[in-house]
C-alpha cells in the first residue's frame, strides 16, 4: 500500500472483537454500519473495499447499496 493511504479497519456486529448478537442481522444492515461508520468518520470520498469471504459479500452489498460510496472493490472469495 502506498504510504499516503488511509486504511480504516473495523468488526462487524457479532465478529471479531465486536459484542456477540443473539438476533438475526442481514448484509444489508452491516453495510449500512458500515456508511455510518464511515459518515461518523467524516469519510465522505468514495473508498476501495476489500473484503475476504463473509467480507467480499460484504463488500458487494455496499457496493449495491451505495455504488457512489465504493471506487474499487475487491471481493475476495465471497460464499
């Protein structure tokens, strides 16, 4: 990565180092986490996305969902 790039990483709801959820949570709703978390931010430029698997489908749905928020997208063997 160039040395002038910004790299923003984060947990979804229910991953990693994130609060255990109980209820269903659909993609839709993490890439709206997702915007918002890049809103509260103040990330308002269109960013490249990476994501491996649960993560390229992630990745999908916001470029779906907000196609004027992604640039490039790297979906890396979404299921």
């Amino acid at each position: 990565m160039a040395a002038d790039r910004r790299i923003i990483r984060c947990d979804v709801r229910g991953s990693g180092g994130s609060e255990k959820i109980r209820a269903p949570v659909s993609l839709a709703q993490l890439a709206d986490d997702i915007v918002s978390l890049l809103d509260h931010i103040s990330v308002t430029d269109a960013v490249d996305v990476a994501g491996v698997a649960i993560g390229g489908c992630l990745g999908l749905t916001l470029a779906a969902r907000y196609p004027k928020r992604i640039h490039r997208l790297a979906a890396i063997n979404p299921p």
